[in-house]
C-alpha cells in the first residue's frame, strides 16, 4: 500500500484485506477527507448495510472533475462518500446564516 494511505473496514476501523466479502471490504487509499467521512459514516452505522442500489444519468464533466477534486476513482466509493457528507452534514451552513447580524454593533472586533 502506497505510504500515506489507510485501509479501512467497512465498519470504520482500520484493518487489512481480509477477503471476506462484500460487508466486509476494504477501502483502500482512503486517505485526509475521505477517510474520515467514512469512519464517521461507519460509526454511525450507515455503511453496515450494502443492500441499496443507485443508478443514474450525470453528465461525464461532474464525474470527471469529483473524481479530480477528491482522488477517488471508483464510481462506488464516489457515490458512497459524496452520500455520506449529505448524511453527516452538520447544518453548520444554516447555523451561520441563522446568526446573521445577532452580534451587537458596539463590540470592537479588532478591525
């Protein structure tokens, strides 16, 4: 395995290949982002189950520059980690516009 790189088990903890099927196949060259959203996707139990099959129409350019953006090449794992940050999605985007302009004006921000 390429230096930098990590295995990881479909239940989200590190391991090598053990051969022993779909449910429990590895993830390899996971590695930064990736990797952590599929640890974090594997604790909460949403990789347990491989029984949901997607397929779908998308235009070649936004798979093309995905797999580009992230450096995952299989079509699958793609698929995986792009539903796997919808689903761990924090709301972080709604919390911040939700606080617009509650800071009081007075407040000296150092600018």
């Amino acid at each position: 395995m390429p230096r930098g790189t990590t295995k990881v088990r479909a239940t989200g903890r590190e391991d090598s290949s053990s051969g022993r099927g779909r449910s429990d196949r590895t993830i390899e060259g996971a590695g930064g982002v990736e990797a952590e959203v599929l640890k974090k996707a594997a604790a909460s139990g949403l990789l347990d189950d491989k029984g949901s099959r997607i397929t779908g129409r998308v235009s070649k350019a936004l798979v093309e520059k995905a797999k580009l953006r992230t450096g995952i090449q299989e079509n699958t794992r793609l698929i995986e980690f792009a539903l796997a940050n919808l689903a761990l999605e924090d709301g972080f985007a709604e919390t911040f516009k939700s606080l617009k302009a509650t800071v009081d004006p007075r407040i000296k921000l150092g600018f």
